[in-house]
C-alpha cells in the first residue's frame, strides 16, 4: 500500500488532538504527517495549547505537525505564527486563507514563507485562492495548502486546485481536507480558544 501511495504522489495526514490517538497513528508508516487546531484541542480537554504542541512535537520527532494561529488581524498573526513555529523543526504553521472579515490573507501567507517558515493554508475553497496563494509561497520553504471542495475532494488535487499552480514552488504541496469539518475555519474562530488564549 505506501508504495502504491508513494508511486500516486499521495501522502496520509491524521487529523487530531487526542495525544494517546496521535501516538498509536504514529505507529503506523502510512500516517506522513499530522494535524490538529484550537477546536480539536478544546473538545479533548487541552487547557496549555503550547505545552500540548512540545509534548507532542517531542513524542513525533520526525513527522510534520501543522498548528493552527488563532488571531485575526495580520500582525498578530505573524508574530503568533514566528512563536508557533520555533516549538519544533517539524512545525507547520496553519493560516487561514481568509479572516473573520473575509480578507485575504496573502501579505501574511508572503511574509511567513518568505522567511521560511514552513505553513499550512487551510479553508482553501477555489482554484482562484490556490493560484493567488502559489504566487506568494517561496519556492524553497516547504508548505501545504489545504483545499476543502466537498464531493470534489474524491476526484484528487486536480480538480479541487489545480496542483499546477503549485509548480513555481516544489516544496509544496495540495491537501484534500474533510468537508464535514469546513466549519471549523469559518468566522467565530476566536471563540473556539482555551480562554486563556483569547487575549495573547
């Protein structure tokens, strides 16, 4: 089975903030990579967002593991994004496409890859978003852009971004996320904190 995955270009990310659940998937050679987000850790009890991300990132050395911002405006972003990312080499910092006002967040997208802080853009709806936001990856920082396209996802990158546009950066790549979890990354993002991360 990874062979025929390696020989698709496919890689398997797990999805999930349950530490023992992430552990055991870690077992697993087909399991790439991980990922989780502020609502995840919420609903298993995470109190410490950042002490849950060293514990995790000290017990999956070797993987990559994507951790979600959870501010609003640009600037803060990118300063919460520079903190996330020295947690861990193997850090991928989540940034959503868009804000709560429905801005793009391309200055933000730009500058983190351009430090080469290794992201994740998530709640990726069109082909339109993954060109716009090819043309801003540095093309020696890894990234990931997360296309959520409902039934669309089960046709492959193709059709849900076009995995073309991506070719001015070899470091990167498309990933198919569950429709079902779409709401997660839509407006209300700063009510799904710990309560002691709302104002940090």
């Amino acid at each position: 089975m990874d062979q025929r995955l390696s020989r698709l270009g496919v890689k398997i990310f797990a999805d999930g903030a349950d530490f023992d659940g992430v552990l055991a998937m870690y077992k697993n050679p087909l399991i790439k990579g991980f990922t989780t987000n502020p609502t995840l850790m919420r609903k298993a009890g995470v109190s410490d967002y950042e002490g849950f991300a060293r514990r995790l990132l000290a017990a999956v050395p070797d993987r990559p593991i994507s951790f979600e911002v959870f501010a609003d405006e640009p600037l803060d972003m990118v300063r919460q994004a520079r903190a996330i990312a020295s947690w861990g080499k193997n850090v991928n910092v989540k940034i959503p496409v868009m804000n709560t006002q429905r801005e793009f967040m391309g200055r933000v997208i730009e500058e983190l890859s351009g430090e080469g802080i290794a992201i994740n853009v998530t709640a990726v709806f069109t082909p339109h978003q993954v060109a716009r936001i090819a043309a801003l990856l540095a093309p020696e920082t890894p990234a990931i852009v997360s296309v959520f396209a409902g039934q669309r996802c089960r046709s492959g990158a193709a059709d849900a971004g076009s995995g073309a546009d991506l070719e001015r950066a070899p470091e990167s790549g498309i990933a198919l996320g569950e429709p079902a979890r779409i709401a997660q990354h839509l407006p209300g993002r700063h009510d799904r904190l710990p309560h002691h991360y709302r104002h940090a």
